[in-house]
C-alpha cells in the first residue's frame, strides 16, 4: 500500500550558529494518523520537490508580508514576517499546484494560499487571536467535519478579498472567512488549526476531531 509522502513547510529563525528551521510535530503525528509520511522542508529545489512529494500542507507561523497583495504594512500589529519563507511558500505553492498535486493550508497556509492566487487580506482584525469560537461550514468543509463546530483561533489576520478561483467554505460568527476550496483543484485551506484538533494528538477542544482534514490530504496523493 502506497504511503503518501507530505511535505511541510517551515519557520525561519536564527541560531546560535545558524538559521534554523522548525514546525510543530503536531503536523507529522495527525499525518501519520490519517495514514501518510510528513517530512520538514529545510530548503532546497521546489520542483524537485514537488516531484518527489505527493502533497503539500502549508503550515502555521508568522504573517505574510503586506506587499505581497499590494499593500503597505498599516499596523505595528504584523508579527513575524519573514520575506524568505513567503518567497519560498510561494515557490512550493505554485510547484505543487502546477503538478495538480493536492495542498492543505493550515491558518497562515490558508492566507498564502488566498494571495498566492490573487487574494487580499485584513492586516488586523479584533477578536480572532487566542480564543476559541463556533463556525458555519458549508460545501467541502461541511462534508468533512459537519455543518457547525467549534474550532481554535490563533491568528489576528483574515481573508479580504477571495482570489477568484477559490470559494469560501466556512465562516466565523463575524463573518470572517475560515475556510477556502478551489472550484477544481485538490486545494483547501482552513484558518484554525486542526493539527490541535484531534484525539490523540492534541484537543484544543472537547469532543472535536478534524483528522478527515488530513485524511482528505492523504487520500489525494
């Protein structure tokens, strides 16, 4: 039986000797629960990549930089951007996409995701950091995990503008987008984190489950 190969994308920071990478083994372990392998991108040729991989999952971290969809920095509030990550993201996005092989973007994976394809965002908005919320999830969402939950929220920025070729697929109570399909690629993007969503794992909140948004990923590849 084929194990899908995923790869997941990266923090920056600098160390003591050198720049170092890191993510959350969060990722690998609901990874390896929904039946595939993740392994860390640590740099390195984004083609062959997405030639030896079989997805992509666009992790959490930092936000992106403001001209990336037009627009000046507006608020003290951005919080670790880094210019090299959003460069290399936007390089393993537009690989794997050109490949028609299946992404998952998980909270700022989700934002790239939307500007990547021509979408904007809001730079701040109140509310939405360190909480937990309910959400209204309709079309791909709903089939995965149900018309109504409740998820985690750790981000500050949302979804503006929607890139054309992508739908929303679930809401926020304030309206805030919290999930994004493409009308027909294997691509989705959800703006809570489901890797803390899962038994087993981690559970951010009671009696919730969202490894089937891993097993949609693996079972794409």
């Amino acid at each position: 039986m084929h194990q899908a190969l995923i790869l997941v994308s990266s923090g920056r920071f600098v160390g003591n000797l050198s720049i170092q990478r890191q993510q959350s083994e969060l990722y690998t372990a609901c990874l390896s629960q929904a039946g595939s392998a993740g392994v860390l991108y640590g740099g390195g040729s984004t083609k062959t990549l997405a030639a030896r991989c079989d997805g992509l999952l666009l992790a959490g971290g930092g936000d992106l930089h403001p001209a990336l969809y037009g627009q000046q920095p507006q608020t003290d509030a951005l919080l670790s951007i880094d210019t090299v990550r959003d460069g290399e993201e936007h390089e393993l996005f537009a690989a794997f996409h050109a490949r028609g092989k299946p992404v998952l973007g998980v909270c700022r994976g989700m934002q790239a995701v939307n500007v990547f394809l021509g979408g904007t965002l809001h730079q701040h908005a109140a509310g939405h950091a360190d909480c937990c919320h309910p959400i209204r999830c309709t079309g791909l969402a709903a089939h995965l995990l149900g018309t109504a939950g409740e998820v985690n929220s750790y981000h500050h920025q949302t979804v503006d503008r929607i890139a054309d070729a992508l739908t929303a697929a679930a809401y926020a109570p304030d309206g805030a987008v919290e999930a994004l399909v493409h009308s027909t690629d294997p691509l989705l993007g959800v703006q809570w984190h489901p890797e803390r969503l899962v038994p087993g794992v981690c559970e951010d909140v009671a009696g919730v489950n969202h490894l089937p948004l891993f097993q949609w990923l693996c079972e794409r590849c």
